[in-house]
C-alpha cells in the first residue's frame, strides 16, 4: 500500500529548551508542519515529468497557431496525454478540429474535476497571452491529480478539455453549448493565467460583448446635391461621439471601446454606407447590460439624426469569470507553501530582478482585489455554469516591463522561469482539486458558494 510521503513531517523531533519549556522548531519546521496532506506527492509527481512537459510547453510556445487552427498544439497535446496509462483521449471533439477531450475514470463513484487547457495564439505576436503556460499548467495538474488518485485508490474522475480560441473565438462556450461539461459530470473547473501582476487566488474577469454596427444611407454628390443624400457616415460619427459623451456618466470599471471599419467611399460622395465594431466591457453580467442598453441609445441617436438605418449584430459576448471562494482557498493552502522564502531568481526582459513568486494574502477581499481584471475570457461562461477558478500567476515582463499582449510578454512566456512557474500552479490546482475530491461535503459548499455568488452576478 503507498504511504503518503506528507507523513514524514509528522516525525519531526523539535528541540526542547528545558529552563523556558518553549519549542524550539526551524521556520522549514513549521513550514513543513502546515503542508497539506498531499502537496509532497504532487510536488514529487509534477517534478519528475516536468523534463517530459517542457519540449511540449515550448512546441506549443514556439509554433503559434490563431483560434481554431491549433493543430500543431492539439496533436502534440492529445499524443503525449495517449502515452499516459489510465487516459481516454478523443481529439477533434463536438465538431472543433482542434478541440479534444482526456478523461482518467477510476471506475469509482466520486465528484468530476476538470482541467482547461488553451492553445491558441495572438495575430503577429505569438503567444502574448501566455496560453502555453496555461495549457501547462492544467496539463500537469490534472496528470498529478490522475497520479494521487491511483496512488491512493480514490474514487472520482479528472477531465481535461482542449479548448480552442479564447482569444475572441469563444471556444468554451461553444464545448458548453455541445454539452461536453454536462456529458461528463463535471462538477467544477480548474483553469490559470499569467500575468505581471502579482499571484492570485481569485481573479474576476469582466463581462464582454463585441458588437458590429451598420449604418445605411444613400449616395448623392457631396457638393452639387448633397441635399438628396443621406450620410451613414455622419450617423456612425454621431453615435461614437454620444458614446464619448456617455462615458462621463459610466463606472470606473465600465469599458467602451470602438473603431471604424468602414467609413464610405470617397469625399465627394455622400456615404451610403458606415460601419464599425465596439466592444463594451463591465464589472458583472448585470451590469454589462444595462451599459449595453445605453450603447445602443447612442447608436439609435446616430440614426435618428441623419435618417439613417441602423443595423446591429452581436458578434460574441463573454461572462465575467466570478471566482468560487472555497476552491480559492484550497489554492492558496497549497501554492503558498510552495512559494520559497528568496524568490526564484527572476529577471525581466531588461535584466532588472524581477518580482514573484509572491505568497497569495489569506485575506479574501485583498486576493480578489489583486485579480480584479479589466480583461474578458471565455472561462467566464464556465464559470457561470458550475464553480470554477482561474488563479492568476506571475511571471517576469518582457523588456520595458511588457505585459501581456504584447511581443515582449510573448518572449518572457517561453523561458524556462515562466515554465516552472506555471508547474507550481499546477501543483496547487491539482490539490484544489484532491480537497473536492478527499474532503467530505466540501463539493457541497462550494456549489452552496456558487449558487449565492451567481446570484450576486447575474
């Protein structure tokens, strides 16, 4: 029968200062004392396959693929996870090419815990979003979590999802619209990301829609009879003008962006046809569409002013990712134990020490404070749909302090610090996710916790 290795710091002998009767232990005594009971087994595990996973995290980092089009990431992925005993794999999954599911079923009744994995890339700078390191990140943890399921004889199963273009392609929403979370019981997810911000436990993402808006007039000659003519373009000016004006009177988390795509013909034309694309971001879903609603006032005010038609269409809209307390709690027992008391070393792309790993504050409201995010991700949706978390990790900024979605942040995202920061992630996620599944009635409350905080969102 295996042991668990986190039972070796049960038989610590602390000296004994017999004048004062005060024991006398080391801070590594008393750190190893707190340890959760399984982080030794995670740690060892994820330690010894980190060689296997680097090649595949710089793959992944090196060759970078748009939304939908991650085939070099999907097979790479799918191919090593076929070498794991124990794993079901099935690439191309509910009708994505590059979406793909593994599952590790003990065959014993339990709670299902799932693993998202990104892949794709930025348009012309790669990975600037670190999605290789997130697809690390879930990949070892789920591995690990697989590993002290089989160590142990515990009963559950592990999930991990391939999930295509969150970068604007909604690839979760579109696996949670097949049913593949439902299909396979999931009962919550597990998902990071990077960032050069400090480490995070609870990181809110805001809710996000883009939208087209289409205005159509009609030509006349813009200097002999521009009388005759209706001005599209004039009514798209008016409306991204309201929008600007509108914004005096929105929250400091509210977010309205807008370019042009289209703004006529030529000058001495009446434009017959304008249109653009606009983004409107908020701190909740609830939120989101009230400050939609004032959008589309302006786009109307636009029509209405010129006579001309409005058309508007949804292009893709996102949750805000609403972070389960209870799973976040779990994370933190588990990563800051793992944080060493020196750092690790870090330099940023200029060659300045950088900051990190740092020890997650125990105190909620400050760690939900530091991942408070102006941001949008697909995971949101997860989110939504059953109790997720998406911890925020540091690594070094790229040179002049880049951050992500940016070349510099690209290149910080493929060295090997980044890597084996995103194998402490793991680490934790994987005994976030051995609590739901060892602690009794744990799934429990982080359901109850769910149910209230959706409530509070929606």
């Amino acid at each position: 029968m295996a042991t668990d290795s986190s039972t070796q710091t049960d038989t610590l002998l602390p000296e004994i200062d017999d004048d004062d009767d005060f024991v006398i232990i080391t801070h590594q005594e008393a750190n190893a004392a707190r340890r959760p009971r399984f982080l030794n087994d995670i740690s060892g595990h994820i330690d010894s396959i980190a060689d296997e996973l680097w090649p595949i995290n710089k793959k992944i980092h090196d060759k970078p693929e748009l939304g939908y089009g991650e085939v070099i990431a999907h097979y790479t992925l799918t191919a090593y996870m076929k070498t794991q005993p124990g794993w079901t794999v099935t690439r191309s999954a509910y009708g994505m090419k590059t979406a793909w599911v593994a599952v590790y079923d003990t065959g014993k009744r339990g709670p299902c815990v799932s693993f998202n994995v990104e892949m794709d890339a930025l348009p012309a700078i790669g990975h600037a979003c670190g999605h290789n390191l997130i697809a690390t990140a879930s990949l070892a943890g789920a591995l690990a979590t697989a590993h002290l399921l089989s160590l142990y004889s515990l009963p559950g199963r592990v999930v991990l999802f391939g999930t295509p273009a969150e970068e604007g392609g909604g690839g979760k929403i579109r696996l949670l619209a097949a049913g593949a979370y439902k299909d396979h019981g999931v009962d919550i997810s597990l998902i990071s990301h990077p960032g050069t911000g400090s480490d995070c436990a609870l990181t809110h993402t805001t809710a996000y829609i883009r939208i087209k808006v289409e205005y159509f007039g009609r030509e006349a000659h813009a200097a002999a009879e521009p009388w005759l003519g209706v001005n599209a373009l004039d009514a798209l000016i008016t409306a991204y003008n309201g929008i600007s004006v509108l914004r005096q009177q929105t929250m400091p988390s509210d977010v309205i962006q807008g370019h042009i795509t289209d703004g006529g013909a030529r000058p001495n034309i009446i434009h017959a046809y304008a249109a653009g694309i606009f983004v409107v971001r908020a701190a909740t879903q609830r939120r989101l569409e009230v400050l939609v609603d004032k959008v589309m006032g302006c786009f109307d005010a636009g029509a209405m002013a010129t006579g001309a038609k409005v058309k508007v269409t949804r292009l893709m809209a996102y949750k805000d990712h609403v972070p389960n307390r209870l799973l976040g709690r779990s994370y933190v027992r588990y990563f800051n134990p793992l944080v060493p008391e020196e750092g690790d070393g870090g330099r940023d792309g200029d060659g300045n020490e950088a900051g990190g790993p740092n020890k997650i504050p125990e105190d909620q409201d400050v760690d939900e404070m530091r991942g408070r995010s102006g941001a949008s991700s697909d995971q949101g949706d997860i989110a939504h749909a059953m109790p997720s978390i998406m911890p925020g990790f540091e690594i070094p900024p790229g040179p002049g302090g880049a951050g992500p979605h940016n070349p510099g942040f690209a290149e910080s995202a493929g060295t090997r610090l980044a890597f084996e920061r995103s194998l402490r992630v793991a680490k934790a996620l994987a005994g976030t996710a051995l609590d739901v599944l060892t602690i009794d009635g744990l799934l429990e409350e982080v359901k109850r916790e769910w149910r209230r905080s959706m409530n509070g969102s929606r």
